[in-house]
C-alpha cells in the first residue's frame, strides 16, 4: 500500500473511531442564540442548575429544572453533573433568548450556558439530571433539544430516570423526582 492509500486509510479509520464513540467537535444542531453572548469562568455550581461567574454573577440556566440539592431525590447527583460539565474554572459562553425572560424572580440572569461547543443546558436533561422547564408554557431557541433530550433520557432510564421511582415529567413544574 502506497503511502498516501495508508494516511487515507488511517485517516478515514480515525473518523470512523471517534463517530462511533459519540466524540463531537462541531456546535449542537439546532438554532443557534442571536445577539452578543456574554462568557466568564465558573467560580462556583450552586446545585443542578445555577452558577456563579468569577466576576461575582450568579446565574440560572435557561429552560431547565433540576432536583434541588438537599430535599429531592438526585439532588446531589443532578450538582455533580453539572460540575462534571461547567465546574469551577472552566470557561463559558452565556446566551440570553430573546423569546423568554432575561433574569429570574430572584433577579438572577436566566441563560444558556457553553462549555466549548456543549450546550450545557441540553446535555444535563440528555443525562437525567434535569428536565425542561417552559415557565408559562414559553418555548425558546432549543426546547425541541431539550424536550428530545428528555424523551431519550427516560426511554433508557438515564439519571433520576433510573434512580427516582417517583420521577414525572411536568415541563411548566420542572423536575419532579420526589423526595431524598
């Protein structure tokens, strides 16, 4: 085999390794935020769905609930996945929606969170760890991903799915997995 027939193959058998282990290196599909993104470097995860910024921000990710911290089952685990994905240190890009609130009842901004090119929003409801929340049934940039994520996590029974026998899915109450 002559050299470029082998940097050929080896190319094509690496592309074929890293789509066959799930490994992504282009955007999440689907709509992408308008407007200018903000960024940062988490400082600290508060619990499943909200961080605070270096720079003092404290923030609520956008179009998600989950199990909070102490009281609901997988409260501690839903934290962990968040860490897992946007912990301390790591660099972030935040998008607002312009279909939905800007900041919560607490004033805390609501938004999208990037980890590289992961929508951290998505991938924590895809992982069980949080479920969509529509606050008054408003649907934003990427409630198709996460109602999609949801359904894929509870058919293979991901996350609180699996651990949470009293888990529901209500999208305008949030995650609902009963008590620790």
């Amino acid at each position: 085999m002559g050299a470029g027939r082998l940097t050929y193959a080896v190319t094509l058998l690496i592309a074929l390794s890293v789509g066959a282990t799930g490994c992504r290196t282009e955007p999440e599909p689907g709509p992408q935020p308008t407007g200018s993104a903000e960024s940062g470097v988490v400082a600290r995860v508060g619990d499943g769905d909200s961080l605070t910024l270096a720079d003092g921000r404290k923030l609520r990710l956008l179009q998600i609930d989950a199990p909070e911290l102490r009281t609901d089952c997988y409260g501690h685990a839903a934290h962990r996945e968040l860490i897992a994905l946007a912990g301390p240190g790591t660099e972030v890009r935040l998008a607002a929606d312009p279909r939905l609130d800007t900041s919560d009842r607490y004033g805390r901004p609501l938004r999208y969170v990037f980890a590289g090119s992961r929508n951290v929003n998505v991938e924590l409801v895809r992982r069980g760890a949080a479920s969509p929340y529509f606050f008054r049934n408003d649907r934003g940039l990427y409630a198709s991903a996460l109602l999609d994520a949801v359904e894929g996590a509870r058919s293979r029974r991901a996350g609180y799915w699996g651990a949470c026998p009293g888990a529901k899915l209500n999208t305008g109450l949030g995650s609902l997995t009963g008590r620790a």
